[in-house]
C-alpha cells in the first residue's frame, strides 16, 4: 500500500530544503550521486526514497538524516 499524502509531504520538504541552500535539482543529485529525474520525482512525490538515498541526500543537504525525514505530514506514513 502507497502511503501517498506521506510521500508528497516528504518531497515538499526535501524541496524547501534545496531550495533553503539556493540548490538545483541538478546540483543536489550530483552532491548526492544520483539523478536529477530521481530528485524530480521524489520531490514531485511520485516516487519514494529509498534509504541509500535519503542517506546521499541527507550528505548532500549536510544535514542529520532525521532532520531530513521529520517532514511535517510525514506522520501520514503510519
């Protein structure tokens, strides 16, 4: 089951995040070694992340993993 309100709400945050650091979507996947359209379609909650990347996220972003992962509405996941 797709837990949908739970991941657009992770990929807004993680799109105020880059946003925050003047990042692209381009800059972000090559900080974080991944593709752009993977940060496109986490971001636009099509897809969600799996842990490699949120970890490679987390790095690029330089912020702890929980901060990246405590998304306000993320608690629809549940």
């Amino acid at each position: 089951m797709k837990h949908t309100a739970g991941i657009r709400a992770f990929g807004l945050h993680l799109r105020r995040l880059r946003q925050a650091r003047k990042l692209t979507q381009y800059a972000l996947a090559d900080y974080a070694d991944i593709s752009r359209p993977t940060v496109q379609r986490i971001e636009k909650g099509e897809t969600a992340a799996s842990l490699d990347v949120l970890l490679a996220l987390a790095h690029a972003l330089d912020i702890p993993l929980r901060e990246l992962v405590d998304a306000p509405g993320i608690d629809k996941l549940a």
